[in-house]
C-alpha cells in the first residue's frame, strides 16, 4: 500500500438493514424534492394528469407502459438535477463557469427528458 493512501473502515449494514435504511433515505430525498424544488412539485403535478391519461389512451400493456415510462424518467432526471444543483450550491454561491455549466447540462438533460416524453407520446398515438 502506498504511503498517501488511507483506508476508510466504516460500518455498511447489509441485507434488510441495508433496505431499510435505502428506503428511508429515498423517501427523505422525495420529500426533500417536494418541500424544496418548484420545478419537481409541477413535473409530479404534471405526472398526475399524464399517467392516468396514459393508462385511458393505451390500448395495450406495451402502449401504456411507453406513454407511462418517460413521465417517470423526467421525474428521476428532475431528482438529478435537483441533487447536482444542491451540491453545486453547497460548494458555494460565488459565480464560476464551471458551476453554472454544470447546472445548465442538468436542466437540459431535463429538457431531453421533456422531448422523449413529447416523442413516444407522439410516435405512439399518431401510429395508429
């Protein structure tokens, strides 16, 4: 071993531990996403018309679950972005080139997630 490197031993809990303490991290980051980000509350409010509209208009499994998939995909990738702009504001305010390209590559990875969802919708409902 080299002399810079150092060695971290840490308790990480495994099988239903491991779980649980996932699930409850998860639910505190949704929850966090909600009481903090404009942006998540109108895509989950958005969510809320689009997937019931979704299961109504898919004549299929395969339909519903293409007209579904994208809504929920913007939904992960608004958590993403919503985590790197945390962390982009945590290392500080100040303006810097690279801070303020980082959060632009996270908006419009949402923005694609917006056009995926406008594209299957489209491709699935004109192609019949």
């Amino acid at each position: 071993m080299e002399a810079n490197s150092v060695v971290i031993d840490r308790y990480k809990p495994r099988g239903a531990t491991r779980l649980v303490r996932a699930l409850g991290a998860s639910i505190r980051g949704l929850r966090g996403a909600f009481r903090e980000e404009a942006a998540f509350r109108q895509e989950l409010a958005f969510a809320l018309i689009v997937i019931p509209l979704a299961l109504w208009l898919g004549h299929s499994g395969i339909e519903r679950a293409l007209l579904i998939a994208p809504m929920l995909l913007t939904l992960v990738v608004e958590l993403i972005n919503s985590a790197i702009e945390a962390t982009v504001d945590r290392i500080g305010f100040e303006r810097h080139a690279l801070a303020g390209l980082a959060k632009d590559i996270g908006s419009a990875a949402v923005l694609m997630s917006f056009v995926l969802l406008g594209t299957v919708w489209l491709l699935v409902l004109l192609g019949r």
